[in-house]
C-alpha cells in the first residue's frame, strides 16, 4: 500500500483526553476515531489490526474442534426475564424499545440466546458434545468509558459455549479454551497468564481469567515469575485427547496466579520470594465453568443414555477482540510509538524513500515494493515527499516491525538499510535480497 | 468437517412462517434461526455462506482502490441533527437513549458518520480521491419483516463512501463502485443488471439499482434481455484509467433496463420485441452520486489548487450482504433444495458413505476426505449411520455443487460416483483421482 493513497490521519498532538499509552498513540497513529463516549471508528490501520487478531482467534477456536457462527447484536428481552438476568443485569445493560413497544436490549454477552438455540435443535446426548462460538459487537454502557478501545461501550467480543453431557466432558472443553486462548494470545506476541478469579454476573464455579502484565492495567494481580517461562511454540496439542489437555492445563494453571479477589497470602507466601510477583495487569479474556445454572433455568435438556432427560453442563468462554488491540500496545510500545507483534501487525513492513522524485531512488523503491509484494508480504510503502525525519517519526509511531529505507548514498553500492523496530538493529541488505530476507523472518519460505 | 461433529440442525417439516423459498431452504437447512421478529441467529452453515460472500465484497473493493475500515454500529443522533435526516428517517431508524439520556441510534446508513471522519482529517485536494468503506450490521425497524434475510431488520450491509474534488472524479468512483459490484456478484455466481433507480431518502442525482431475476422479487423491472449476455469473466480491470471504466459501465447501462419508478414505455419499446422482458427481481445494490448534498450540510470542505474551500462530491455505495444470501437462493435452487454456486458455496463437496460402519467403505471415505483437504477442498461427510436415502436428501437440501458418493459395489472396481448437483450429471471416478477433478474444477491446481 502506497501512502499517499491510503488513509491514516495522524496526529502530531498528543490528544488530552487519552489517559493511557495505547489510547494515545492509537489516536496519534490514526487507528481509532472516537464517535462518541466510549464508541470508535476502526480507521483502516486500526481495522487491519483488528482483523488479524480476529484470524488469529478463528483459527485457534476451529483447530480446538470449535464451531463458528453468528448471532446477531440485538435481542429480544423475553429470553433474559426467562433466565432471570433481565433484571439482575443493571444500567450497563442498554435496553431498547422498538417501534411497536417490544422490549429489546443489545447484547452484552449471548448465554440466553445460545441456550435457547441449543435447547431448539438438540434433544440426545448423542448430539453432545457442542461448542459453538461466534465473535461480534457487544454493548456494555459503562457509566465512565476510558483508556480508548480498553474500556469502551460498543466492543468486539468472541464468546463461546460449550454444552456437555456431565462434568468430567465440560473440564475438558474448559481446558480445551484455556489451551486454545493461551495459543492464540502466544501468536499475538502476549504473555497471558492464567489466573483464578471471580465469576461475576455470568456465575459459575470455575473460572479463570487470562491477564497481561501492563503498569496500566486495572487488575492487581500476584503470581509466581516462573509462569512466564512456558509457551507452546509449534508444539501440536490433540484437543481430543483428554489426558493430554489436562496436562498442559496443569502445568499453566500449577505456578501461583491470582487477581486480587481471589488471593491467599499464605498460598503466596509459599512461593520462594525470588519469584514472587505482583503487578497491575490488563484482562484480556476469561473463561467459565457454570454447570447447569442456565440449562436449568432456560430447560436445555438432553436425554441420555438411559432415557432420561438431564440437564446439559455449560460453559462459557470469552476473549476481548477490540480489548487486545489496547493490550497489545501497552505490552509493546517505546517513547516513538508502538511495537507491533510480527502476528498482528497491520503491515509487515515500512518502506521508506528518502528522496522522492529523485528517479534512481523511485525506481529502486518500486522494485523492493513489488518483490515484497510477490513473496506474499504486505508493505506500506511512505511515498510522500516529506523530509526524511518526519518519514521516520511517522514509521515508529506507526510500528511496524520492519522498516527498509532506500536512499541514494546506499544504491551507489546497491544496498538498503533493513532495521528492527524492536531492536533498533540496522543491516546493510542489498536490493535484491531484502524481500527474500523477510519473507523468512515471516515464515513465508 | 464431519457431519456428527458438526452442526447443522436440519428440519424436516417446512416451517411455516417462510413464505418464500429461500427462506424456507435457510430454515430447513439449519443455516439461521429467527431469534426475534426480523432478526436472525447464522447458524454454522449459514455464516460460512455470509463469510464467503463477506470476502468476496472485500477483494473486489479492495480491488478497485477502496479502503476498508469500520464504523460502529451505534451512532449519537447529534450527526444526524447536523444534516437534518434525525427526524426525516422516520419510524425506521431505531432510537435509542442511554443511560445518561443522551440520544443515540443504530445505525441504517453511514453518510453523516463517515463524512465527521473525513472533514476531521482531510483538508486538501492532495488527499483526494478517497473512497472508504465498511461491512457491517444495519439496523432498519422495518414495521413487518419478511421474506427471512431478504427483508430482515438487523442486516450486514457494505456501504461505501467515495470523496472527490469534482464531479468527473465522483463520476469515475461512480464507475469503479459499478464495475466492481457487478464483478462481485458474477463471482457470486449472479446475473445481476444495473438499473436506473429513484434515491429515496439517501438523495442523489445518480443512482443504479442492481437486480437479480426472481419470481420472488419485490421489484418490477423491465429490460433488454441482451444484458444478460454481458460478463467479465476473467478479464482484468485497470481502476485507474479513468475511460477505461466508462467504456465498461456504457456497456453494461446501454441496454434498457430500469425498475418500475424510473420506466419509460416509450423508450422500452424501442428495444426489438424479441429481447424486450418484463420480469420480478431482487435489489441486492444500490450506487449513488449525491454531489455535496452531506458536505454542504455537514461542511466537509478542501482547499483546492487554487486554495478557495469547496465542498467535496460525495457518493454512497451499498452491498446487501446479508440479503445476498437470500437472493442467491431464490436464483439457485429446486424443488430439491439449494443449489449453490461454486463462489459461494459453504464446502466445496459432499462426502457420503453409503455403508457407515463397514471397514472398507470407511477406509476409502476417510482416505477421500484426507485427500480432499490436503488439496485444499473443504468437504463435509456425512459420517452418520442413516439411510442412504436420508442422506442424499439432506445433501441436496445443502446443496453442495458436488457430491461424492462411496459404496461397496463401486469399490470393488475402486471407483467412486461424483454427481453434479446442478445438472444431475453422474460419472464414475477413480478413489485416487476424485480430489485432483474437484481440484482441477475450483480452479486450485
């Protein structure tokens, strides 16, 4: 993408009213535009990022053996007074009255309208077991929106349901979501840790919360360093196989980690005080054991395999798709600007020329931007004619993770420079290689 | 994907309430579930359907030069004062308060929004052209809904936005949004024809409907049946050559085609009575030149070259995403089920094992559907222990464009049969050779 023909408004001012880093620079970058309290435009440099941490996700939740669909934002009222929460739900909850006097709401999460599809359609055990997930916008109307898209009122969910015939099938759907979503944030370029919580509004028994280690973060949390040490790389997880989950769930969930309303300060105590942590933290996703408080409340019943109807056991399971976009940055960003992630970055890389109009240098830049675009790679390629300096500024507040400048003093030995956003690590790489050479940092060849 | 492990809850009976045939398919193909009046759940088969043609609007607008972003579906009713439409709308535009009282509403349309985003940012001619667009759900209090996704309330729609610094620059996205859309919907495998349209309450001097044929439709057209001979195929457009794209619109809107509002009798007869047809059809697009009707109310100006502020020509641009689904249907079925187009269909093939449970007929599937997927085919297989005849029925209701059917007899010679669903056409293939034709067919070898 040439920039000239492309949109990101940036901004050179700091804007007042953003109180936290990702929030500033997701204004300054030209990701976000504020339409009204707590509600955002997705700019296009905004939107491609949320798009791939959508793909990300779709991607982990169907390697799980999740099953994809889409239900809509608004509901009707008479599902949430069936289940008792029409009421429970408070003022967050922004209720709507349609043109003929029908109570509606828009949905802050879906445990009634799934319920009642799940309920619609399935009757034996044979049918079991079924998770279905879908991602879509959900409204909470916080009382006091803040820090941009972190804690707004319109907000991109994925939330998921299981639906098993007992126990023992539910724990592992649950662990199947704790794996899908540690993998999933991994790709993204997060250290999530898991952590035992409090279940809220939704209920339920078991419950783990999912937090990124941010000065930021709204959560106050304690756990044992060590946790920070596991990741899964490349490794390949069978989701069918139960042994196999649950031991990869216990080795995330053995470390000590816990949010503030769940922890023991003995427990802590036991971890040896070289590895003993607290931080602020951001939540990015959650997930529930809650048994059968819905199937019993809203009937979901299936006969099993003695003829008896019984109740199926639930879960529901939660990640903050807009949320992460905040997350992300606060967890990597610098004084210039943010440090995107290669798994979610909007391009792969900068292209900047630092003579434009200047014809070698033009056509230089014009065959990178084409072989970059061959291998499969996505360039933003900063044509404009500005100074040299601003191009730069403009790159790192941007972040993309690779930047390739092309100037006259390097073509004389047929060579550009390929710098590290993260590191700040320059390279001489000659023309002909460059786009080679990222397509294997990429993963491409 | 296995159909025990899957989820399309398909029903027997004909519902009652769908009148029309794609809406009584959708149903009883499990693709959506009415979850209130108008309003729709996307099962897992309906949302691969709506995700598919999703992609195809993306690429083929992205095709064109536009950019895609993505505005929210709530909006303050402040914008909509700006421009004086708050109180034209009508009944249909879903008001909603908050729970500090403020006005809001869901929206149907995006011109007052989009046009906040661009007078915040752009202030030159040197930024211009500029057309962004969205894909997102709608929301119109429609006072009866009917006729299933065709005329449902909540509704995904991709509505584009093109900005320019004059009326011939606005002419040519008007082109671009023409070609681009009919390509689209050739992709999707439809006949749709552009028509001279009325604007309604979008306003505008220059607009097109675009129709597909359908007994169903709500729309009266009348046309020269020599359009339907018009197609791209796999000729490539240059979006930037101006001339090149009003020779491919004067193409396709020489032929006499309008609807029922704009029709002239006396220029309609002047078509040869032989092509002269008068039909029922489906909107699925509609494209507008408006002029400055928004940036004069909402003073969206630039500073042209010769630095006086003008008001930039504005157009409006939208796809039926969600009606798409519909409109496909009632162009593409029998008295059998859906007949799905290769573009858009949710799996490329049917698996169906004609003895589930004996050794080798399973062997031979699951040796098939590996194969499949390593070509990159999607397959669903009918892996449950029902009657044959149950299970051609439920593929033909699906409607996958092709079927492989794999039975004992045919084994013996190591064939299998691969059936077309549109024409019926059966022919004999060898178990080694059946992913290498479907391959060859969607065009991935």
């Amino acid at each position: 993408m040439r920039l000239t023909k492309y949109f990101i408004p940036v901004l050179k001012e700091t804007p007042s009213e953003a109180q936290i880093v990702s929030h500033r620079y997701m204004l300054r970058a030209g990701m976000i535009k504020q339409s009204s309290a707590g509600i955002y435009s997705w700019l296009p440099l905004g939107f491609k990022v949320l798009q791939k941490i959508e793909k990300i996700v779709h991607e982990e939740q169907m390697a799980a053996g999740h099953i994809p669909m889409l239900m809509p934002t608004l509901q009707s009222a008479d599902l949430w007074k069936e289940s008792g929460r029409y009421e429970d739900y408070g003022e967050e909850m922004l209720r709507i009255t349609d043109r003929h006097g029908r109570d509606m709401l828009y949905g802050p999460t879906n445990e009634e309208l799934i319920t009642d599809i799940f309920r619609s359609h399935v009757t034996s055990y044979k049918d079991l077991p079924l998770t279905l997930y879908h991602i879509q916008w959900k409204f909470r109307d916080e009382i006091r929106p803040r820090f941009g898209v972190m804690r707004g009122r319109e907000f991109y969910m994925k939330d998921g349901y299981n639906f098993d015939l007992d126990y023992e099938g539910a724990m592992h759907s649950y662990n199947r979501h704790m794996i899908s979503y540690l993998r999933s944030f991994e790709r993204m370029g997060l250290k999530a840790i898991p952590m035992r919580a409090d279940s809220g509004p939704i209920g339920g028994d078991d419950t783990h919360e999912f937090l990124v280690l941010a000065e930021t973060g709204e959560s106050e949390v304690f756990y044992d360093n060590r946790i920070l040490d596991l990741a899964f790389g490349n490794k390949e997880v069978n989701y069918e196989q139960r042994s196999e989950c649950a031991g990869l769930v216990e080795n995330w969930t053995k470390p000590y980690a816990r949010t503030k309303e769940t922890h023991d300060e003995t427990l802590f105590n036991m971890v040896s005080e070289e590895h003993r942590k607290e931080s602020r933290a951001i939540e990015v996703g959650q997930i529930f054991y809650f048994g059968t408080k819905y199937s019993d409340s809203m009937n979901a019943k299936v006969q099993n395999d003695k003829g008896e109807n019984v109740s199926v056991h639930m879960g529901s399971h939660g990640i903050g798709v807009s949320r992460l976009v905040g997350a992300i940055i606060e967890a990597n960003h610098d004084e210039k600007g943010i440090i995107w992630p290669e798994g979610v970055t909007p391009f792969h890389c900068g292209l900047i020329n630092l003579r434009q109009g200047d014809d070698e240098t033009d056509l230089a830049c014009e065959k990178i931007y084409t072989s970059l675009k061959l291998v499969g790679l996505d360039v933003l390629y900063d044509d404009r004619t500005e100074r040299a300096g601003g191009k730069f500024a403009t790159m790192d507040l941007l972040g993309l993770p690779w930047r390739i400048t092309v100037g006259p003093r390097g073509l004389k030995n047929n060579v550009v420079e390929l710098v590290s956003r993260r590191t700040g690590v320059s390279e001489e790489v000659s023309i002909d290689q460059v786009s080679k050479r990222l397509a294997v940092i990429y993963g491409l060849v």
